[in-house]
C-alpha cells in the first residue's frame, strides 16, 4: 500500500453529537481506516456542530480547499457525503476542486473510496450532475444570446479591434479602424503575414492592449469577416478552465450588418491569398500518445519496458534496456485478452477469506452496540438511586467512572470495527469491479477505440511482468499473490 499524507474532515451537528455521534468517535474511526489504508493522517478539519447547508465559506473548509490545491493532502476521509455538503451545488464544486488536483474522496459509511476503480464511479457520477447543471445554466444563457444577438445587442465585453459599443450599436473606431486599414493595405502588398507585422509594428501601430502585432494577431484580423460589414456572433463557446474557444454548429451562428471597415473587394482578395497557403501548410498529425502497456510494463531483472522503434516498424515492440528481452504489443494484447476472458470465466480466483471476516466483523459491531446500550440503561439506573439518595456520593463517582470507562472502551473499539469494516467492503466492492470490467474487456475489446483501451486497461490492471517464458499480470484488488501467468515465446516476431 502507498502511503500518502490525507486529512480528515469532521462535522457532526449538534442533534447528532446528542445522539452520541460525537466528534472524537468519527475522528477515532477514520483514523483507523487511514491506518488500514496506510495512509498518514496530517491534517483535521473540524466543522463540529456546524450547519451543512453552506460549509464552502466556513474557514476549516477553506483551508482544506488550500491543502488540496497546493498538494498538502491527496485524500479526505469522513463518514459520509451529507458530512462533507449537504447542499448538492456546494458537494459538485468539492468534488470538481479535488478532481482537479487528483485528490481522493473517502466515504467510510458509504464505502466509497475514489482511490479505488470502484469508488471513482463516484466521480463520474457527480461530473455527471456537474455537467447537466452546467448544460442547463448555459442552454438558457445561450437562448437569449442568439436573441441578441439577432437584434444586433451588444452581448458584453468589448467589440473587436477597429470597433466600439456606441448607444448599444458597434460602431467603427475611429483610431482603431485605421491600424485595420493599413493592415489590409500592407498585407495586399506583401502577401506574407511575418513581413506585413513586421512593418506595422515599425510604423508604432500596437494592438488594443499595447501589444506589438504577431502573425496569429494579425491573421485573426484579416480573416475576420466584421471588417468587410458582416458580424457574426453566438459561434462560439468557451471549454471552461481557461481553455480555448470552440466554434458552435454553424446553424447555430447568428449574423448581422455593421458599418464597413475596408470594402468587401479587399477582404476577400486577402483571403484568397491566406486560403491559397493551406495546401502548402498542412495541419500537423497530432501525436498519438502514449502506447497500450505504457508505464505499466516490466522486466523480470527488474527495469521497465519502452517502446524502441525499429526499421519497417508496424507493431510496437516493448524492450528492456537492461537484459534486451522484447515483446510485440500485438502479441501482448493477445495474451492479456485471454487472461481477461480466464478471469470472467473463473471468478472463483479471486474468492478470499474476506467474506468470513466481514461477517465476524459484523457479529462483532451488533455484540458492541448491545453492551454499549446496556452500559447506557446501567448509567441511567445508577442516576436514578443517585437521585432518589440510595447511595452515596463516593460510591456513585466509583461505580458511575467505571461504567464511563467502559463505554469510552466500547466506543473505541466499535470505532476500530467499522473502519475495518469499511475498508473489506471497498476492497470486495474494488474487486467486483474489476471481474465485471474484465467481463466487458473479454467481449467489447474489438469494438473499443485505442483511447477507450488504454484508459480500461490502466484501470484494473497495476503491472505487467514479462519473464522469459511467461507474461504475469498483475490485477488491482486481488488477494495478495494472486497472479495470472500464462506461456509467451519472447522471439524477434513475437
């Protein structure tokens, strides 16, 4: 197990800390599970007796906002999500916040744990929701943009280089719509981006924001279709997280008459020009990635495997560097599809002995909550001859700290119970995973796409050895040892 530093959010309300759920006790039980996990426990955050209606301005929250964005924690363990946010909008900004930064969610009560393939369904659960909120907010917003946009409104912000809002109408900049003129009129003359910034910039034109021109600044001038009298708007859509614009279906794009800059003529000769460059610039492949078995690959001496091109290269092939041992990635996929259609076929590989222990742990928990409650009535027994004077002072602070003492015991030890219990449930959860997932590989593995691999496979799979006549996989979640082998010829062809 890989130890890593985790916090550990506590908020138990007023009417639970009355119940007896207090603070100590879910602290004590998520300590224990990150004992088991062994994960080291760095940070507590303490909302105790703090409403979950709202929790994201409270300062504990805050600063675990800041623990996870600067990496002080990788994982927070509490009972359960309504302890975390009970307000499903502040639960969806949490859980975003802690994907950005690939920090863990740990339920105990719920037995999730997003450390583990099962839990992380959680994830994709809640991106779900994020998603349709976002989708909801934005259909709206997007529907009346297209309103005004078709009525020629100004839609925020400022207008383009060379415009202004005047009186709600876009309008010609008087100073700017010069540097725009000269723009066309340079680049008719030097046909060339690189030659026509170059002398822009030596005349002392600069951009809105002071800026000198670039070939991109000044292309994205000169193919703007505004500057011939035609605006266009609502066509694009922002991917969020300050990431590039994307345009909209082209149905979807709403256009309008403005003022002219240059006359349609010389608009659409540069144009000619700038299109007549595509066939010489073609758009670059983009790389492919990552190979199939990246990073998860190694030797039996010891080192891991890459993929080393070699002449007439079709099908990668993973070498050590080390010992030179090889292996085609077709011949891999081969074996790692018979040892998933192995694994569906024969479930009772991975049966443990954890079934046993959940269930001894179970009768454990009922017999701790039986003599907790008996400790209770024996407590408000002991009060009531307390009251009615039947025993002394002395006697009743003896007999009233040893039935204290024990209870804190009992406590302690449910607490420890629990945990483990939580812990054997996300472990059998994580293991019912990855025989469902292995179950889907065996029969969707033709139809899925290069990226749809790689992610399934980085997902159940924790490493793969090859020896010299024998390829062992390494599944996650499977009792300790217990690993898949089967015969591979290591050859120059295989």
């Amino acid at each position: 197990m890989l130890e890593m530093n985790v916090g550990i959010w506590i908020r138990v309300s007023t009417e639970e800390q009355a119940r007896g759920e207090t603070p100590k006790n879910h602290e004590l039980k998520a300590r224990m599970y990150a004992q088991f996990k062994g994960w080291k426990v760095v940070e507590k955050y303490d909302l105790s007796g703090v409403s979950g209606k709202s929790v994201l301005d409270h300062p504990e929250c805050q600063r675990m906002m800041a623990d996870v964005t600067n990496g002080k924690i990788k994982a927070l363990i509490f009972s359960k999500l309504a302890r975390l946010a009970r307000n499903v909008h502040e639960l969806l900004i949490i859980s975003e916040h802690f994907q950005k930064y690939k920090v863990e969610l740990v339920s105990i009560d719920e037995s999730i744990d997003t450390s583990t393939p099962a839990g992380r369904l959680l994830f994709i659960v809640i991106g779900a929701l994020a998603q349709w909120e976002r989708e909801e907010i934005a259909a709206r917003v997007s529907a009346s943009v297209k309103v005004r946009a078709s009525q020629g409104k100004p839609l925020g912000g400022q207008g383009p280089f060379g415009y202004r809002w005047v009186n709600k109408r876009l309008v010609p900049h008087p100073e700017e719509a010069i540097v725009v003129k000269k723009a066309f009129e340079i680049f008719l003359e030097e046909k060339r981006l690189l030659p026509t910034a170059k002398r822009l910039n030596e005349m002392g034109y600069r951009t809105r924001k002071g800026a000198k021109f670039s070939k991109t600044t000044l292309k994205r001038i000169l193919t703007e279709p505004v500057y011939k009298g035609l605006k266009r708007a609502n066509y694009t859509k922002s991917r969020g997280n300050k990431k590039s614009w994307l345009l909209k279906p082209r149905d979807e794009w709403v256009w309008y008459n403005v003022e002219p800059i240059v006359d349609v003529e010389v608009w659409e000769e540069a144009n000619r020009i700038i299109q007549s460059w595509q066939h010489l610039y073609p758009k670059k492949v983009p790389p492919s990635g990552r190979y199939l078995f990246s990073g998860i690959l190694r030797c039996d001496c010891g080192h891991k495997m890459y993929v080393l091109p070699y002449q007439g290269m079709k099908v990668p092939r993973y070498v050590c560097r080390n010992c030179r041992k090889k292996i085609n990635e077709d011949t891999l996929t081969d074996l790692l599809q018979d040892a998933f259609k192995n694994l569906a076929i024969h479930p009772d590989q991975l049966v443990s002995d954890e079934s046993e222990k959940l269930e001894h742990l179970g009768d454990e928990r009922t017999y701790l909550e039986q003599e907790i409650k008996k400790v209770e009535r024996k407590v408000e027994g002991l009060l009531d001859l307390w009251n009615d004077t039947l025993i002394d002072k002395d006697t009743f602070r003896t007999k009233f700290d040893q039935l204290q003492q024990r209870k804190n015991q009992l406590r302690k030890r449910l607490a420890e119970v629990e945990a483990e219990i939580a812990f054997l449930q996300v472990k059998s959860l994580s293991r019912s995973q990855v025989i469902t997932q292995a179950t889907s590989f065996a029969s969707a593995w033709p139809y899925m796409t290069d990226e749809e691999r790689k992610r399934l496979v980085k997902e159940v799979i924790k490493q793969i050895v090859i020896g010299k006549e024998s390829v062992e996989f390494v599944f996650y979640y499977l009792p300790e040892f217990m690993l898949l082998e089967k015969d591979a010829h290591m050859g120059m062809g295989s």
